[in-house]
C-alpha cells in the first residue's frame, strides 16, 4: 500500500515555486501577490487563511490579509473586491468562503476578475476549465490530479467514482478526471441522492470522497487495490488534542488502507497540496500564463 504524502509533495512544489520566483527577481521581475479576504472569524476559515499566508512567506509571494468583521454588508465587500481587481500590485487574490448569510457568494465570486480568480471559482474559469482549455483551476481537484501524477498512479481508461457534487470538488473533479488531458477516466459523480452508492464504490479503481461525511467510506465499499483519496476534513470533538478538536476525513482509513494500491490520509494528504496549488496560480497569474 501507498500512503500518498500529500504534506511532502506540497513541500516540494513550494520549493520548485520559490526557486521560479526567485529566478524572476534576479531577472529584475517583482514577486507575486496574493490577497486574501477573510470575513468573520470562522475557525476553519481562520486556519485555512493563515496556512495560505505562510505558503506565501514559503514560495517567497507577497501576500496582504484584508479582514472585516462579519457585519459588513455586500456592497463594502463589492468595492474591496473593485479595489483588488483595479490594485496592478496584486496578481491574484481569493474571498475565503463561506460568507456570512446576508452576502451573496455568487455574487461576490463573479465580480472578481477572472485574471486575477486564483481560486477558479468565477463562471469564466469553470467554463474554461470544463472545455478543456487554460484556465485556473479550483486548488483542491487541480491538487489531486497532481498527487496522482507525481505518484505515477495510473488514472486512464479506469473507473472513477466521485462522492460529492460540490461546486468546489465534486463537478470540477468529475470534469477533469473526464478529460483526455486530465484523469482521462469514465467517471460517476454519486451524491446523497443516488441509490447505489455503495455498488458504484465497489466498481471503482479511483474514489475521491468529497461529501464531508466522517468515516463514510467503509472497507465493504472498496474493491482490493483501489486508489482512495480523502478530501474530507471534518472537525470532530477530541477532548486529548489541544485545540479541542481532530480532523476526521470521508474515509475509515483504519480499514480501507490495507486494501488499497493507494490512499491519501488525513490529515496530511489532500489538504497541503490544496494551499499549494494556489501558489501554483498565483504565479501563473503573476506570468500571465493564462490570460494577457
Ligand atoms: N473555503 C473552503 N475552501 C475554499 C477555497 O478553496 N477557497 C476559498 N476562497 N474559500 C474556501
């Protein structure tokens, strides 16, 4: 069994991305910007912001941390992102979600410019993204296919089965496991509505569960040598740990591993390269590589 090192692999990327960065410098380049907004004090937002912040201390990025209160309202946040997207300082930035209820994150998602939406979540992206032509591309699913491919794990002509249907991992996933340049895959996307959920899991070589359920993923749903990977990240009460809390994923590792070509754990698997493939397209917007 392969345990997939997702923590070791992001490690390596930020260290290719520094050295690129650190190339353009010396050329008398300026290095890439990220801002990030933050609203509220969601803890898992919190986290996931200041992760992102040291990723850009570690690829050597500029980085500017916006946060407001969870009491401001839409139309301020508009103009911050107006703002963002008319500052030539800065190459990308991202609108940490969710947002508080009164705010609508579509709303907010499309008034981001597309050259400068690292995270992939503008229509302009997604709809790049699903034909199959240059793009940023969301940071969790562009994540996995890179772990599969450092790994050498075989993805073409096998059967994928994906658990969730999530704007941000479910349908980007299934789109990109689809395609020939991608996973090149035949996939199924099964949800909370699909009645043969656990016969689909069987059929899979690869499932990529993303449904945020602890523990779903069950030894009797899983053929022997199958590629497993774990998105979940649920926090669930852990009077030992410190913080109160361990991050459980949507597999029972336990269980599934030992029947496993490979699995990615939790933590430590698919999380790390999520952060780290957002440097991966804040550099490309720094290069323009998408878009002129
Ligand atoms: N909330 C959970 N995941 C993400 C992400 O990848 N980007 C943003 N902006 N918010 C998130």
């Amino acid at each position: 069994m392969i345990l997939i090192d997702g923590k070791a692999t992001a490690a390596q990327i930020k260290a290719e991305i520094k050295d690129k960065v650190e190339a353009i410098v010396a050329s008398g380049g300026r290095r890439p910007h990220l801002a990030a907004i933050l609203v509220g004090h969601d803890g898992g937002s919190e986290t996931y912001v200041k992760n992102k912040v040291l990723a850009c201390e570690a690829c050597g990025f500029e980085s500017t941390l916006l946060r407001f209160e969870d009491d401001i309202t839409e139309e301020y946040l508009l103009s911050e992102v107006a703002r963002l997207n008319d500052d030539a300082s800065v190459d990308g930035f991202i609108v940490q979600l969710p947002l508080p209820k009164h705010i609508s994150e579509q709303k907010i998602i499309e008034a981001i410019d597309y050259r400068k939406d690292v995270d992939g979540f503008h229509p302009i992206n997604v709809g790049r993204m699903a034909i199959g032509i240059p793009a940023f591309i969301s940071a969790t699913p562009k994540g996995i296919l890179e772990l599969l491919r450092r790994y050498n794990l075989e993805t073409s002509g096998k059967k994928c089965v994906i658990l969730g249907r999530s704007n941000i991992v479910g349908k980007p996933m299934s789109q990109l496991m689809m395609q020939k340049n991608g996973g090149d895959s035949t996939v199924t996307v099964c949800h909370s509505h699909s009645p043969q959920l656990k016969e689909e899991c069987r059929k899979a070589d690869i499932i990529i569960a993303a449904i945020g359920k602890p523990c779903f993923v069950t030894a009797d749903m899983v053929k022997p040598g199958s590629i497993i990977i774990d998105v979940g990240t649920t926090r669930v009460p852990d009077s030992t740990r410190k913080s109160g809390f361990r991050l459980c994923g949507d597999v029972d590792f336990e269980s599934v591993a030992p029947l496993c070509q490979a699995i990615t754990p939790v933590p430590g698997g698919v999380g790390p390269m999520t952060i780290c493939m957002l440097m991966m397209n804040t550099l490309a917007a720094a290069n323009h590589e998408y878009y002129k």
